[in-house]
C-alpha cells in the first residue's frame, strides 16, 4: 500500500502544484505592483466574504496538501 501510494506520490504534487498557481491567480487584489514590494501608501484592508473566502481557504488547505506531501516524498 505504500509503495503505491510513493509511486503515485510525484503525480498527486504535480496536480496539488497546478491547483495552487490557479487559486493564487484568481484571487481577487486591490494592490498595484508597488504594494507587492512593500511600497504603495493605502492600506486598504477588506473582508472576504462568499466565493472569494472559499476559495482564500481552499487555498489554504491546498498549500498545507502540498507540503505535507513533499513532506511525505522527503521521508521515504
């Protein structure tokens, strides 16, 4: 059971990987390029609500995946 869960294991990161580029891109910013370098004067702070907190914790959940995961990889 494990060596098939270890061959199937690079698969799983490969498709965790592609999940977690396609969340971060569609998450909703307000920063221009400068605020992403530690520039920019407003601060403006909003709460998620509806889809866009979903998909802020499945990206979450998706990132803890991914780790444990290589995690995982670098133990065998």
């Amino acid at each position: 059971m494990l060596t098939v869960i270890l061959n199937i294991l690079p698969y799983i990161q490969i498709f965790l990987a592609i999940l977690m580029v396609i969340l971060v891109l569609i998450q909703q910013t307000e920063s221009d390029a400068g605020g992403s370098f530690g520039g920019g004067a407003n601060a403006n702070f909003h709460t998620r609500r509806g889809g866009e907190k979903l998909i802020f914790y499945f990206t979450i959940i998706i990132s803890i995946l991914f780790v444990v995961s290589v995690l995982v990889d670098l133990w065998q």
